[in-house]
C-alpha cells in the first residue's frame, strides 16, 4: 500500500475498525476514541441526551419500574393493618365498647418484615448471578419468580401464610433492587445518570398510588376482598415488564467485562442513534474504563469491596441505603396507621394517604430537576436537615394539648415529610449509589450494598410499629422526636463522608476514590481526559 492510500480517509476508517477489536489500550486511536467519547458526555446537555438517547430512557425506566412490586407490597401491608375488616379477621379487640381491632405487634411487625428478609437474601444472591447471567435474565428470572409467589400471599387463610407469601416475594424484590440502579446507570449518558436513577423513586411512589387508590375505594368492605383483591392487582406488574425486558439491551459494560465485544457494540447502538464512529468511541470509553479498573483490582471478588479504596466506597453506599430508613421515610409507608394514630377518622385518613402518594410523585418528577440544578452534597444535606426540622416540628405538635387542629397539622407534616425524602433524600440516595461504585464491581456492590439497607430497616420497621401501635408505645407524632435523632446521624455522616460526584465519569470516579480525594475536594479536583490514574 502507497503512502497516499495509507492516508486516505477510507484507510484511517480501517484502521479504527481494527483498533477496535484490539485489546491494547495503547493504541493511540483507541484512546483518541475514548477521550472523544468522555468529551462529548461532559459537553452534551440532559435535553440534548435525552433526545439523542430515547431508547436508553426506556430501558432505563422499564428497569426502574419493577421497583413498584417492592413499594406496592410495603404500602400495602401498612394499609393492611388500618383496614377495618382486616383487623376484625386477624386482630384482637382492644376496646370492646367501640368494637375496636388491632393487629398485635408482633404480626404487624412480621408482615412488614418478611418481605424484607427476603429480599436480604434476594440483594446477598443478585450479585452472584447478574455477574453471571447478566441484568436482563436476572431480572427476567425474577419477575417470573414474582408471578408464581404473590398465590401464596392471594390465597393465605392465616397471618403465618401471608407472612411467609411476604418472606417468598421479597426474594425477586431484592434482585431488582440491586439491580435496577446499575443497570439505569450504565446505559443512559453522564447528563441523564442522576435523573433515570431517580425514576426509582418515582417508582415508589407510583407503587404508592397505586395502593393508596385501591384500599380508599375498597376500606369500607367488610369481607375478605378488602384485601384479597388488593393482593390481587400485583399480578398486573410482572409479565407485561417480562416481555419489555426481554426486548431490552444488555448493560454494555457488562457485555465487555466479559468480553462480549460485538454485543456490546449492538448494545450502544441500540441504545443511542448515530454514526457508527461514534459508536465505536462510546465503545473505546467504557472498554478504557474497564481497562483502568482491571488494572486497579483484577478480577471482581465479594472480599474486594471490603479492601482499600474500594472499602471507601462501599462504606458511602452502605450510609445511602441505611439512611432511607432513618429520616422519617417509615412514616410514608405506615401513612395511614400514622393519621389514625394521629386522630383522624378511617376514611378521611385513607384519603389523606391518597393525597401524600400523589404528592410524592410530583416531588420526586421536581427531582429530576434537582439533580440537574444542583449537586449530590447539596440536595442530600439540605434535604435532611429540612426534614429534621419537620420531624422536630411534629413531635412538638403531638406534645401539647390535642384538638382536631393538632391532628390536621400532624397529619400535614407527615405529608410534607414524606414530600421532602421524596424530592431531595429519596432519589439523590440512588443516584449517589449508582454513580459511587466500581464498574468492576458493580453487580456485586449493588446487592451487597443494599443488604445494609435491609439490616437497617428490619430492626427500624419494628420500632417504628413499636411507636405508633396502641398495643405498643402508641407515641403518635411524638415519633418525630427519634426519627429527627437518626436523621441528624445521617447528616453528619453526609457531611464529611460524601463526595460529589456530579459530572464525573466513572473513570474520573475511580481516579479520584485511588487518590483518596478528600469528599469535599472532589467537585474542585481536575482530571485531565488523558489520565488513567
């Protein structure tokens, strides 16, 4: 081949196509490719990403939405037990002059757990087997797991039943959940990472209303449909979201972890319209990023996340988690115990609960523009310290004398508690999650990770219906009082613990975690395009 024809323009097209099948990241094109692909991210708006990348907001939320089944389950045993003909079948009376049911305690408290227990065991597994068969068939194998648990919870006859169809669901509940966030994240660009990660929030909340408009148009049933159909309606979840994931892509990053270099280049296609060369840089970026991070650890091991930088970094996500628990969030999920315990009539609080779901979704779409607008450290430490003082505010409220005012203004700030986590806590936890971990370590982190959230929140579902049952502490708003305690913990542990992370691919991330960047110097740190540690 002449000098000329090596310059030709169809000659520097060959040699890219070689380069990229080429395993050494040496190669100067390679890296050019990667460099080009990191500076476009950084230069493209979210609008602009959104409209270039509709496919990958798709498959983004569709992964997102089978968080619905978890938060649709919660809410719904926290509506189980304000339920009049659910109380009188498994309750015990506690006021025989009213003919006033409760569910003792310790069932309330094993309703709202099993399915966190299982769900433990779900997050311990997910890892194990999305490093092997990848996030869509993991989440496939779920969701069919979903479908064949909720009979046992349908046809149970007993609270021993139900509790274990709980226990029994919680297991693909905690696939998704490890799941869902890596997967949104790897797959949307820089611009869209912490608004689709924040759609798992939004999930919650549509699992909410969903609850909270079934039980409302059913509480004053006095058979056992008040909950059976209910149960029910989670069969509409599972299969149409099979067939949606079916029809989705791999993470790309997966697929080139494991050397699947052609699907991962289908993958990226899929994922985002464009010329084939800049499907070939989105391709050399994240094949760098693997690259550095193999060279950084090797092969992805459970005991590797509890080792030198990367102990830094599970110790960040594991405070994300347990910290959903302790900001007053368990108010939202026992809302209509909550108002009825706040003295408001039945109806009118399952009324109320329908107004605080609505809310919590219109929080959580401002959100997405939060996380837009502003930094991880601030709408995280803002956001906590608002709720702290609400939840000051309401035990204060519940102290003083109590009129049908008090109970209304209890009422109202369980309402904008509940707005405030899921504007600013709620989505920005998930968003920090997904952005602070390793690629290599990715499918393993998520899970484990979330354990820590499971650990937190058993013992914290227990004391939450320790306050708020009359067969318990019955405190009331006086809750606000404990809740304000372990939020302001949160706080501080946010405060010197977590770092900015907006605007940083995950190949600035590693560098800055190997550096050990101080949290708060790490939106003034500069990471050159060029280096790779």
């Amino acid at each position: 081949m002449s000098l000329s024809d090596q310059n030709s323009p169809e000659s520097r097209h060959d040699e890219k196509r070689d380069v990229f099948h080429s395993e050494d990241m040496t190669t100067p094109v390679l890296i050019d490719d990667a460099v080009d692909a990191e500076n476009r991210e950084h230069e493209m708006g979210a609008w602009e990403a959104a409209k270039s990348h509709p496919w990958a907001c798709l498959w983004a939320f569709v992964m997102c939405f089978t968080i619905v089944m978890e938060s649709f389950d919660m809410f719904l045993n926290g509506n189980f037990v304000a339920l009049g003909a659910f109380q009188k079948k498994y309750g015990v009376l506690v006021d025989a002059a009213t003919n006033t049911y409760a569910i003792p305690t310790r069932w309330q408290s094993a309703l709202f757990q099993a399915g966190q227990c299982g769900a433990f065991v779900g997050v311990l597994v997910a890892g194990p087997v999305t490093d092997r068969l990848g996030y869509r068939w993991t989440t496939i194998m779920a969701l069919l797991m979903m479908n064949a648990t909720i009979f046992i919870s349908f046809f149970a006859d007993s609270l021993t039943v139900l509790t274990m169809g709980q226990a029994l669901e919680g297991v693909p509940w905690g696939l998704f959940i490890a799941n869902s966030p890596a997967y949104a994240s790897e797959i949307v660009p820089l611009a869209l990472r912490g608004a689709c990660t924040a759609t798992l929030q939004m999930s919650w909340s549509i699992g909410g209303i969903i609850v909270a408009a079934a039980t409302y148009g059913i509480n004053q049933r006095n058979d056992e449909w008040a909950w059976r159909l209910p149960l029910a309606l989670q069969w509409i979840f599972p299969t149409p979201l099979l067939i949606l994931v079916f029809l989705a892509p791999e993470s790309p990053w997966g697929l080139i972890r494991h050397g699947r270099k052609e699907g991962a280049l289908r993958s990226i296609k899929r994922l985002g319209p464009g010329p084939r060369d800049k499907a070939q840089q989105t391709y050399a970026m994240v094949q760098r990023t693997v690259e550095i991070e193999d060279q950084m650890g090797g092969n992805a091991r459970f005991i590797e996340m509890f080792r030198g930088v990367e102990l830094r970094r599970t110790a960040i996500i594991c405070l994300m988690y347990a910290s959903q628990n302790f900001a007053g969030n368990l108010i939202a999920n026992q809302a209509v115990f909550f108002f009825e315990q706040a003295g408001i009539s039945s109806n009118r609080a399952f009324e109320l609960n329908l107004i605080n779901s609505c809310l919590g979704l219109i929080a959580n779409i401002c959100s997405w523009f939060l996380s837009s607008w502003f930094g991880r450290r601030t709408i995280y430490p803002w956001g906590t310290a608002t709720n702290i003082t609400l939840l000051i505010v309401l035990g204060i409220c519940a102290s003083i004398k109590q009129n049908s005012a008090t109970n209304y203004a209890q009422a109202c700030l369980g309402i904008l508690i509940t707005f405030v986590f899921a504007g600013t806590l709620g989505p920005i936890s998930y968003t920090v999650i997904s952005e602070t971990s390793s690629v290599r370590l990715r499918a393993l982190s998520t899970g484990v990770d979330r354990a820590a959230y499971y650990v937190a929140e058993i013992p914290m579902i227990y004391l939450a219906s320790q306050m708020l049952n009359t067969t318990g502490w019955n405190l009331a708003g006086k809750c606000g009082y404990v809740w304000a305690g372990t939020a302001l913990v949160c706080w501080i542990g946010a405060y010197f613990g977590l770092p900015e992370l907006k605007n940083r691919t995950y190949r600035e991330s590693d560098i800055l975690f190997k550096r050990k960047v101080p949290a708060r110097k790490f939106k003034s740190t500069i990471i050159g395009v060029a280096e790779n540690a």
